[in-house]
C-alpha cells in the first residue's frame, strides 16, 4: 500500500489529507499476515472438504453448537460467535440442515426469533472430523511455533479482534447486517 504514482484529480481546491502510508517494513508484516490467513484458510477449508464434506465455517458452527448449552443457540448469537452476516448464517444453517446435522426452531418467547439445535447426527460428524481438523491446525500453526510465539500470537490476534468490535450502538458488525 504504497503512495501512488499521482493523486487523482477531484476538483477541490482544498489539499487532500496525505493517507498514512505503510513503511516497508510494515508492508512486508501485512502482507506475510494476509498469505498467511488465506494460504491457512485454504489448507483447513481442504481438509474439512476431504475429511466430512464441508467448509470450515460450516465446522465452526458445529463446534459452536456443541458448546452451548442443549446444544443449541438462537441464531442472531450463533452469527455473532461466528463474526458472520445472519445471511450468510442462514445459508449454512440450510447447507447443514440438509445434511440433517442442524435443525432449527422457533424461539417459543420471540415469533420472528429461531434456534439452531445441533442434531445427534451433526454431533457424530463432529465426533469423526475434530481429530483431523484439529491435527491439521496443530500442523499448520502450533507445531511451527514456539511457546512463546504462540502467546504472542493470541494476545495480538485478541488486540486486532477486539479493536474491530466497537461496543458503541451502531457498530457496523457482520452479525448485524
């Protein structure tokens, strides 16, 4: 994210606030970060595919479901532990209800509110697929990493998180939209 050849022309008179260009040394660390993230998302979205038929999202779900209580959350907080858009959310809920590994319900004290209920089914799926998944992770990012390293890397990704979650009403969230 250099500075770029030439400013384009908008007609004010005004001068444009120069941006704050990243030095080099910041570029290299963004963009080690984002091949990172992608190449990693890729690597586990490939072995969920293989291993149970399924995107690593929808595997992020599951989980969330199992650790709730009865094994079921009201979707508008199922979206918000996933930092997905309720459409999104409802996409894959459909995706998982099809496999007969969700179902939903509807919140019996809010008419337009429903629960994702984690079936015995998705549970079992669950069951098979966490030790390859979580064998894939431990090769891709713990095994490669000092102790000390990965503390540093937890308490920068909470930092990063919790600067993109403003808790003032109006927040533009993916759980809200």
């Amino acid at each position: 994210m250099k500075a770029p050849a030439s400013a384009p022309a908008n007609g004010s008179t005004a001068e444009p606030k120069e941006p704050r260009w990243l030095t080099d040394e910041e570029q290299r660390v963004w963009r080690s970060f984002m091949e990172g993230v992608t190449l990693l998302d890729d690597h586990l979205d490939r072995q969920l595919q293989r291993d149970a038929g399924m995107p690593h999202v929808y595997y992020g779900l599951l989980v969330k479901l199992a650790e709730a209580p009865r094994r079921r959350l009201r979707m508008t907080e199922l979206a918000m532990l996933a930092k997905i858009t309720r459409s999104r959310l409802s996409h894959a809920v459909a995706r998982l209800e099809k496999n007969g590994w969700v179902h939903r319900e509807d919140c019996p004290d809010d008419k337009r509110g429903q629960f994702a209920v984690l079936t015995d089914e998705g549970l079992e799926v669950l069951r098979q697929t966490a030790p390859g998944h979580v064998e894939a992770v431990r090769q891709a990012v713990f095994d490669r990493l000092s102790p000390e390293q990965q503390k540093s890397l937890g308490e920068i990704m909470r930092i990063v998180a919790e600067g993109l979650q403003p808790a003032e009403a109006g927040a533009d969230l993916p759980w809200l939209r």
